[in-house]
C-alpha cells in the first residue's frame, strides 16, 4: 500500500507491518525467515505492532507439535480515514479504513465557488454523520482532494482558477482544529489516479488517469508513484490549446483550451443551440445514454479533442494505461471511442503497441479512494509509524521505570 519500501529499514516495525498489509497472517516463524530477523526482534516488533492495533495475533508463537502456531495479520480496521474528492459542482465524501476500504460513502452537491468558509464546513458535517453509521475508532487522519493546482507539502491551494477565496488557504489547520489528525490536501485528479492506480491497477507502473467532467485534468503515476510536478500542476490537461479549437474564450483567460472545448459545460452549451434541453454535464449524459444522435455525435468529438491533447502525452509520457473517468465518461463508449480514435492517430505506433485505454473501475468513488490512500501511505510510512511506535515504547519504559523507583 505504501509508495515505496526505500527508506524502510529491516528491522523496523513498519517493515514487519509492511509484509503483513497482503493480506495474508503469518507466523513468527514465517517472519523470522521471511526478514531475516532474529526471533527476539521480531517479537519485539510484533509487540509494538500488536499495542498499537495495527496487529492482531491469535497466538503466542511457533508451534512445539501440539497445538498450531499463532498466526499475525495486519488489522485495518483499527483506526479510521476521512477522505472526500471535491469538484466544482459536487463531493465525494467518505469514511475507510487503513485498508482504504469504503465503510460509508455520501455524494453531495455544492458550488466550490463558495469558498472554504461554506465549503470546509460543510465536509465537516458529512464527515460527522457518517461517523455516527460506521464503528468508532481513532481517526488517523484526513485526505482531501480539491479542483485545482496545490501546494502539497502545505495543503495551501495555489491560485486554482475556479476557486475563488482559496488561494493560499490553509486547509490543514482548518480541519485539523476539528478532528485533531493529520490533514493532506492534493489535487483531486492526483487522488483520482492513485484510487484507480489502488483499487484497480495496483501492477501498473506507468499510466494516466484522465477526470472529463466541467473541467478536464489528468493525473500521472510514474514508476508506480503519483507525480506531482515541481508546483503540483502536473497533468492539468484542460489549459492546453486543441488544434481547431477556434477562439474559444476559457475562463483562465486564454482561448483554444480543452476545457472550453471540451469540458460539460462547453458541451452542453453546443447542444443548446442544437435547441436540446442541456444545461449540465449530467444532462450531457442523460442525451447521450438516452441515445440521442447530436448528443452523441458531440460527445465523440470532444473524446477525439482530449485524444489530441493525450496523444502529445502518450508520445512524451508512455504510459501502458490510460484511464478515462468523471462525469463525462458516464456517457459510454462514445467519449471512449473518441478518445482512442485520436491517440491510436496521432501517436507513434510504439508508443501505442501495448497501450490500454479504458474506462474508469473505480468510478465516482476513485478520488476518495485515493485521498484515504494518501493518508494511509502517510501514517503507515516508516517516518511516521516507527517514531510514534518509538515514542510509544519510550513513554512506557519510562512510566515503568517511574512506577518502579518513583515512589
């Protein structure tokens, strides 16, 4: 689950609690072997593992020919994630596990625009709600992902163009002073590949996870590691100029970008004046899964406009996936097909040998998915989890060691 076992060392906890997080419990003796550890290490780490509810072990070690071993297994549900994806029109708001399991999911509706004071609050109060339907357990912390460029180390929002009152915003503090856990705020394309990269593509080392909704970003995972650029502006597809795009005006001032084009609402706004009654990106989807002709027929050339911009991607980038999703690619197979028409056209044949470009399997609930990753990848990395377990250890040796001549 966590991004890459660099930095890891040996015989730390996290590396113990690393090989159990597959799934499948151990004995000590399959660890000792396993790790090359000695059995008094490992025991230690267990115990350390085991205090914390990381572990669960139903046994006290290896088997002397009466009854079986006790076996180890990493627990997920000993703390709980807050994870929500925030679009411009809607969120995906959720509560998981450390397995980034979705215990409780809530779409709700909501103008970004609003800003953080009506909008952070608002997450807030879902978080809450659904907390009160899952199982109480510590929360170890919160990811959320927003519509625009972010400065990840400080989860400050960095002059996202459709998120007036934003800028430079901190997040983190505002929703750390609610849960008292903590807070990493991404780009929700960003979280929307590493929840397609998790739940759907764990294998993949390089792919590209296109979001088609009222904008259009892509997120980029690169040797198995979400790449986020050196400002996190990495994969913002939107803002590149389409050939033929005409003298479309965005709203990030300059004119020809896919978004304008090819966004929902570029799209609804040319069916339209077809005299069709479209004035959103689901009601785009509703023409076309109603199997409406021009809704159709537009909806394919805004996929064949996003192939163009990707095919440059797939030139410079190659990726063996490509993955399709957000609102848009409800539509079905005429995005799709647009889409492939293009990249499988311009791009170079061997770029496009073993290519796959699909839609999305992880759906409405990708970006969640990824915000809980994200957190889980933080608090269950060996920076975080072996120098809380270390202060752990260290505030009982001393409270024993109080408790003995302390008087």
């Amino acid at each position: 689950m966590m991004e890459s076992t660099q930095g890891i060392e040996a015989g730390s906890p996290a590396a113990v609690l690393r090989m159990l997080m597959d799934g499948r419990p151990r004995t000590r003796a399959e660890i000792v072997a396993a790790t090359g550890l000695a059995r008094s290490t490992v025991r230690a780490r267990l115990d350390l593992l085991v205090a914390a509810g990381l572990v669960t072990g139903n046994g006290t070690g290896e088997s002397t020919g009466g009854r079986p071993a006790g076996r180890f297994g990493f627990n997920p549900g000993a703390h709980l994630v807050l994870a929500a994806e925030v679009g411009a029109t809607h969120a995906t708001v959720a509560v998981a596990d450390l397995g980034c399991r979705l215990l409780a999911v809530e779409q709700v509706g909501l103008d970004v625009a609003d800003g953080p004071a009506v909008i952070l609050p608002l997450l807030v109060a879902t978080w809450r709600e659904l907390l009160s339907s899952v199982d109480p357990a510590e929360i170890a912390g919160v990811g959320i992902g927003l519509p625009g460029p972010v400065e990840h180390s400080t989860g400050r929002p960095n002059n996202p163009p459709i998120m007036p009152g934003w800028d430079g915003f901190d997040v983190p503090a505002a929703i750390e002073a609610e849960f008292d856990a903590p807070v990493l705020v991404d780009n929700e394309v960003n979280l929307m590949a590493l929840g397609e990269h998790t739940a759907s593509h764990p294998d993949v080392r390089h792919m590209i996870v296109v979001k088609a909704a009222t904008g259009i970003g892509a997120g980029l995972i690169s040797n198995g590691v979400l790449h986020r650029g050196a400002a996190g502006a990495a994969g913002d597809l939107g803002h590149i100029r389409v050939p033929q795009g005409g003298e479309v005006l965005c709203r990030c001032g300059n004119t020809e970008c896919l978004e304008a084009v090819a966004g929902g609402p570029a799209l609804a706004a040319k069916l339209r004046e077809l005299g069709l009654p479209a004035h959103s990106t689901a009601d785009v989807v509703h023409l076309v899964r109603s199997g409406n002709l021009e809704a159709g027929r537009v909806v394919r050339q805004a996929g064949r406009d996003i192939g163009e911009v990707l095919a440059g991607c797939v030139s410079m980038f190659n990726p063996s996936l490509v993955v399709i999703g957000g609102l848009l690619a409800e539509a079905g197979e005429m995005l799709l097909a647009g889409v492939r028409e293009s990249i499988y056209r311009r791009s170079l044949p061997l770029a496009t040998e073993d290519l796959r470009i699909v839609a999305s399997g992880a759906g409405v609930t990708a970006g969640a998915l990824g915000a809980a990753a994200m957190v889980v990848r933080h608090v269950l990395s060996p920076e975080v989890l072996d120098a809380r377990l270390g202060a752990v250890a260290a505030g009982a040796a001393a409270a024993e060691v109080h408790g003995t001549f302390g008087g």
